[in-house]
C-alpha cells in the first residue's frame, strides 16, 4: 500500500512571489481536528454487548493502513458477524490493478477489527471469501483481552520521515518480525546497510518509473487533499500538509501536481528515508491469489502495531514492488522465487499529523443474517 510524500513548496512559492498566495487559500477549517479526534478516540476495553460494541470495533479497523488513504472497505453487520468487503469504487487500477494492495488493505482492516473484538469481549473467526474476494468475521463471547497492540491502533502510521538510522536491538527487532510471521507468508529482514543500499536503489528506480507515468501521477493527484478544509471534507486521502507542504486551493494544488511531483523533487526525499532507516522488512504471499495478499496484510498490520507499541515508526516503500520491470529485478535479487508484496520500513523517529477516516456511518451496511 503506497504512501507518498510531495512536495508544493517550490510551487507555492512563485504564487508567494507574485503576491497571490494569501489571496487564494480559502482559510483553514476547525472541522479537520474534530475528524482527527472522533476517528482516533481510545476505546474502553470494558466489555460490552456485541449491538452496543460493533460501531467502536468497526471504527477501529478504519484505522488500517490502506493505498493512499482510499480506505477501500465497506462493512457489512448482521448478528454477530461482520463481513468486509472491497469498495470497487475506491481501487487504484494504475499502481493496484491487481487489487494486490487493496485485499491487503482488507487484512489490516481484520487484524484492527480482530484485536477491537478481543479487547471488548468478543473471540474472532476470521474466514477469507474466495469467491466474492470478501472476509467473514464471526464473533462469540470471550473474556476481554486488550493486547499492547490493541492500544497502539490509534497512534499507529504510516511515517514518511527519516528515522534513526541505528540498528534495532534484538529485544526490539525480534518481536516486530515475530509479530509478522503467519501462515502463508514469508518475511525477509533487511538490517545490513548494504542490503538497504540495495533496496534504497529499487525505490529510487521504480519511483523514476512512476513519477514518469502521467496515468500514475493523475490517479496519486486525485488522492492528494491539498488543504484542511480540503480534508476535513472528505476525510479520506493523503493530506498535504501532514508531511510539511504548504496549504493550497484545491484548484490551484491540482495544476501545480503534476509540474512539481517529479523524480529529481521526490527521490532525495526517499533517498533520506532509506538512509535514514534502521531496516526493512518484505513480505511475500506464499499463494499468490487474493486469500494471500489478504494474509500479507493481516501480518504487515501485526507489524506495524508491534512497531507503534514499542515506539517505533514504520512506512511503506512500495515501489519496488509496483513497476513490473522493477519488481523483475527486485525479486531476482531477494532469490527467494516469491513474488513481493509489500516493503516497509522502520526505526525511531518523529510522529506526524495522524490521517483522518472517514465516519462509521459511511462504511457500515447493516444486513440480515
């Protein structure tokens, strides 16, 4: 699931210069904080009946790491049972033609609903529907267990920053890779600096590739929310200013993308990020068909989770692994035969502006049984 960072500051600047800047942004919207803060409230681990319980589990699994903030999920509720489904009109077909990244999305969203059921008193029979490519969760009564990685949901993301590029302990980078290994999928740590070199030049290679593909660069454009007001209204996408870029009218934000987000702006940018990361870790479906890359994400979200309660910050480095030339060689040089699927980096460093979700109400359908 990719997440980017971009930069409009140049951009911005000229319209500063000419005395415009000002004059066009629209205003900021207290409305964005509100969205952040009802999306991410802590959940009370007190058990509660599963009618009163599902609205907080489901909004828990909204917090997931999805491909560009689409969050391609609806939920559908009946009597104990949630079933997850993807949103076709949220696919990304130029970088996930697949649907790779969004049956992922799928598996992060269960890992998040399965701990929230845990935490509430609720055991998870977690079943992947092959023929409607769907998951069916159903729920019996348990005793509550609320897990470190339950409580790190909220805080959990997807950093696009450097982190401290020193090497984890083994007391820290054991579990994280612990954490990830499930059934059906591989796990190949990257900790040795020439390794991340390595993979730092994949990176680099298939974000070229993209930046130089005017389909990819429309399709991440009409993700991009260039403002708060921008945000607060939608609620999904990947906010601009959450990595440092100046707010902008969506109008104007659309024009100047695709001028600005271009190889020589992004990859010093990513080259940092590599640089300035203590590992990677890929992970590959041992099936490669839908139910696998669903298990990819149920263990990229263990992962992740595992990383936030330990203090550690984690994001995805995709791109080796959508450019078909890219992904050849990338997957040549891990030697393993597996095709991968996701990249993900990690290490100590800042948060950021947490991503906003979008409202239960807009992803539940309530269902018979």
């Amino acid at each position: 699931m990719p997440t980017r960072r971009f930069v409009v500051g140049s951009a911005a600047t000229a319209v500063a210069g000419a005395g415009l800047a000002w004059w066009l942004w629209p205003g900021d919207d207290p409305a964005f904080d509100s969205s952040v803060a009802e999306s991410r409230k802590r959940l009370s681990d007190a058990p509660l009946p599963f009618t009163a319980a599902v609205a907080d589990i489901v909004r828990y699994a909204t917090l997931a790491a999805n491909s560009h903030n689409t969050q391609p999920w609806i939920f559908e509720v009946g009597d104990r049972f949630v079933r997850i489904r993807p949103d076709e009109t949220r696919r990304c077909p130029v970088v996930d033609p697949d649907d790779r990244h969004l049956m992922a999305s799928l598996g992060c969203a269960a890992e998040n609903l399965d701990l929230a059921a845990r935490a509430l008193g609720f055991r998870s029979d977690i079943v992947f529907d092959a023929p409607t490519r769907s998951v069916v969760v159903r729920f019996e009564d348990a005793k509550p267990e609320a897990t470190a990685a339950f409580h790190a949901i909220p805080e959990r993301q997807s950093t696009r920053a450097p982190f401290d590029p020193a090497a984890l302990p083994d007391e820290d980078l054991h579990p994280l890779l612990d954490a990830c290994a499930r059934p059906g999928v591989f796990v190949r740590s990257l900790t040795d600096r020439s390794d991340l070199d390595r993979l730092k030049d994949f990176v680099l290679a298939g974000n070229t590739a993209q930046c130089a593909d005017p389909a990819f660069v429309e399709e991440l454009g009409a993700w991009v929310r260039f403002n708060r007001t921008q945000a607060a209204k939608t609620r999904d996408g990947l906010y601009s200013g959450a990595t440092g870029n100046p707010p902008l009218p969506r109008w104007l934000g659309r024009r100047l993308f695709p001028l600005v987000f271009t190889a020589s702006a992004e990859n010093p940018k990513y080259a940092s990020q590599l640089d300035g990361s203590a590992g990677a870790v890929v992970l590959s479906a041992e099936r490669d068909d839908p139910e696998g890359w669903f298990n990819v994400g149920r263990a990229s979200q263990r992962f992740q989770l595992e990383a936030t309660a330990r203090g550690i910050r984690s994001s995805f480095v995709n791109q080796p692994v959508e450019v078909a030339a890219v992904r050849a060689d990338f997957q040549s040089w891990l030697g393993d035969g597996l095709r991968p699927a996701l990249v993900l980096r990690y290490g100590r460093g800042p948060a950021l502006p947490p991503s906003l979700r979008r409202p239960v109400a807009d992803v539940v359908r309530f269902v018979p049984a």
